[in-house]
C-alpha cells in the first residue's frame, strides 16, 4: 500500500500545470510542495557518495579574514580510491605565512587504494557538518611550515565552527544574465559556438558548486613540543564555505582564472572571478556577487578586470584596481598584495596557482582577502613529488590521463 501511495504520489507531482496562453505553466496545485522540495539543500551539504566515474569529486573550501589581518584558506578535494587533494594556508601578522608541509604539491593518500573515504577527513583533518546549511566544524591537528623562517615546522591544533549568517549562493542558477551575455557576446557564433551551447546543460548536470557567507571563530594552538603549548591564538574571521561536487570538472581545459575573496569591516564581502575556458565556449565569464552582513547577494552585473591586463604574463601583480557593477551601484576595488605563495592543482599538476594574501579598500571601507591566479603548466608533476607516491595509484593516474585526454578531445571537438 505505501509503495502504491508513493507511486501515485508521484505521477500527480509530474502533472503539468495549466498552461498560460499554451506556454507559460502556472504554479499550479502543487506549487509550494514542489517549491519546498526544489528549495531544500541539506542533502547536498554533506559529504557526498563518489560516482563510479573514476573523475568523480567532492571539494569543500573556506577563505576568510578579519580586520586584523588574520587570513585563512583551506580546500579539500575527495577523489575516488582514498585520494585527497589538501591546501591549508594561514597568514598571521606575528608569524607570517603558515602552510601544510607539503605544499606546493596537494596529493594526499588517506586508504590503501582498495576502500573509499566517506568524508573530508585524514592527514590531520576532519570537516564535517553539524547542522547542513547552518554549521560546520573544521579541525586540523598536525605539523605547518612557517615559510618566513625557513620552513621551521610548527606543532598546531587548529579547531574553528562556521556559521552561516543567510542564503546561499549558487552558481548554476544565481549568476546574472548581464555577464553571461557579456561572455557569449565575445564568442564567434558559429557551427562549433551552436554545438558547444547545445551541450552546456549536459556539463552543467555533472557538477554544482555553490558558496555560503558566514562567520568562523575558535582557535590557533601552537606548541613548542608536541604536550607543551607555545602559543593561543583566538580566531574570529569573518568568510564563506565553498561546496561542489560531480563528475566534469576538466581542470586540464581551462586556460586562465582569477579568483578574489574580500571581507570588508563592516560585515560584507566580494567575491570575483574571471574565467576562460575557451573549450567549454566561455573565453571570457565574470562571475560573483557581493554579500551583506547579513547574508542577502546581489550578483554582479559587469566587471571591468580583463584577465589580459592583469598578469598574463605567468606573473600576478601586486596591485589590482578595478570596478565592479551590481543592479543598482558600483564598487571601485583597491587590492595591495601583503603576502603571496604559490601550489600546483592536478594529478599531474596541470594548473599552477599563486595565492595572494591581501589588504583592500572598496568604496572607502577596509579589509582583508585572497586572490587566486591559475595558469596553465605544463611541466608535470616532478619526481621529487611522486616518488613515494603508492603503485596502485601510479596504475590508476596512467587510466585517469587517458580518461582526461577522452575528455580533453570531446571538449575541442566542439571549439569554434
């Protein structure tokens, strides 16, 4: 009988609605029940189960700063098989920049190859939810680098809660119209332009990646011997929770990114990014938002940062100027880059990215932030960084290459 129910349940949710003028489809009987469904997110804000596709990821990331300087990025990356691709970096004004000792190189093993992990957790890390869409808890026991001293290696326990202040952002569904015709305005509509947009819904259905704004506190501990505490350092920071997960995510395609992250006194914050991935039809795409204290977004509208004027070169710049528009007012950015270091993303490094640790001024109001330049490499994954990589995944990264030249050739089979 509840099968039966659930059956018809289900046939009526896939009624269409009456058509207005034998187009538009009212919100019919079903309206809110279906609304509430489309709504919820919680069962995205998890760890997700892998698919079986051998590129299947699962990425959480938070970058967040305060008034004082303190600035954080964290981003780990699940892979089938155990794999866990981890960035850590922590700029402190009394100790400079902190970073995993591993760095510049992200690959981590977490199982031996023949069991999955089922959460963002192993080489010091665990980062889970405590309550989806409101709170999650990061925590990182282990060693970190001081790249200002050398490299000394620092004993840290590292225990922080998120909480979201609003909404979320999410990028398959909240950018502006305005900066996708500014992209789509710059291509060659052509044969090649037609059957790349006819194949955009089918990438787009492999992947999701939204952001929520919020605030980080908890603390730094810092010790001198691994039972003798050095120093505490109270953290209060204010950021966002980046989540996406699929199947495409074709790293190997994009030619150039910028990434910017500003937090501002007064609670707000920017975020800014500018794409081209010219297989995918998009050579140009300015994406982001700003963000209120209290947590509503407004997507930008149009930006006047051209990827060719800033660092094109292979070299980020130390300055960055530039305006940003939204619906109803414009944002003149001043970024001074305090700190900068630079990793390399990829099974075989495919993108070398610098991260800058910044300070910023937007229309007279202060703050901190990170930028993120990626650029193309093409040099491998060296020896010194995979020699002790395991056997099982030096088998597996020779199928994934083949899997990424496959997708690689798919994607070129559309250019214009």
């Amino acid at each position: 009988m509840r099968a039966r129910f659930i059956t018809v349940f289900l046939l009526l949710l896939r009624l269409q609605s009456k058509l207005i003028f034998d187009i538009y489809p009212d919100k019919g009987i079903f309206y809110e029940l279906k609304y509430l469904i489309a709504k919820s997110f919680e069962v995205h804000d998890q760890p997700q189960v892998l698919d079986e596709h051998p590129k299947s990821y699962d990425v959480i990331s938070f970058m967040a700063a305060n008034i004082n300087g303190q600035k954080l990025l964290i981003n780990l990356e699940r892979r089938r098989r155990g794999i866990m691709k981890a960035c850590f970096y922590l700029w402190l004004p009394e100790y400079g920049l902190l970073a995993l000792p591993k760095l510049p190189d992200m690959l981590h093993f977490t199982t031996d190859g023949n069991t999955e992990s089922e959460e963002f957790k192993g080489i010091g890390f665990h980062i889970y939810p405590e309550e989806p869409m409101i709170r999650w808890r990061i925590k990182y026991e282990g060693l970190l680098k001081q790249l200002d001293e050398g490299n000394k290696l620092l004993q840290v326990k590292l225990n922080l809660t998120f909480n979201s202040t609003g909404k979320y952002f999410n990028y398959n569904r909240d950018l502006s119209l305005a900066v996708i015709a500014d992209s789509l305005a710059r291509e060659a509509w052509n044969e090649g332009f037609y059957t790349m947009l006819k194949n955009v819904d089918k990438v787009l259905q492999k992947r999701l990646h939204y952001e929520q704004n919020g605030q980080l506190t908890g603390s730094l501990e810092i010790y001198e011997k691994i039972d003798k505490l050095f120093g505490h350092i109270p953290l209060t920071l204010s950021g966002f929770r980046d989540h996406s997960f699929g199947t495409e995510r074709c790293l190997s395609t994009i030619n150039r990114y910028v990434y910017v992250a500003l937090f501002l006194e007064d609670g707000s914050s920017m975020v800014v990014g500018i794409l081209s991935q010219p297989s995918f039809f998009l050579s140009s795409l300015k994406v982001g938002y700003i963000c209120s204290k209290d947590g509503d977004y407004k997507p930008i509208t149009a930006c006047n940062f051209e990827l060719y004027s800033y660092g094109e070169k292979g070299t980020p710049p130390r300055h960055q100027n530039f305006i940003v528009y939204t619906v109803d007012k414009d944002y003149f950015v001043q970024i001074k880059v305090q700190d900068s270091t630079e990793r390399y993303a990829g099974g075989n490094w495919e993108a070398k990215i610098y991260n800058q640790f910044v300070a910023c001024c937007i229309n007279g109001r202060h703050g901190h932030g990170i930028t993120e330049y990626l650029y193309r490499h093409k040099g491998g994954r060296p020896e010194e960084a995979s020699y002790s990589d395991p056997e099982w995944y030096k088998r597996v990264r020779k199928s994934e290459d083949d899997i990424e030249d496959f997708d690689h050739n798919e994607l070129n089979s559309f250019s214009p």
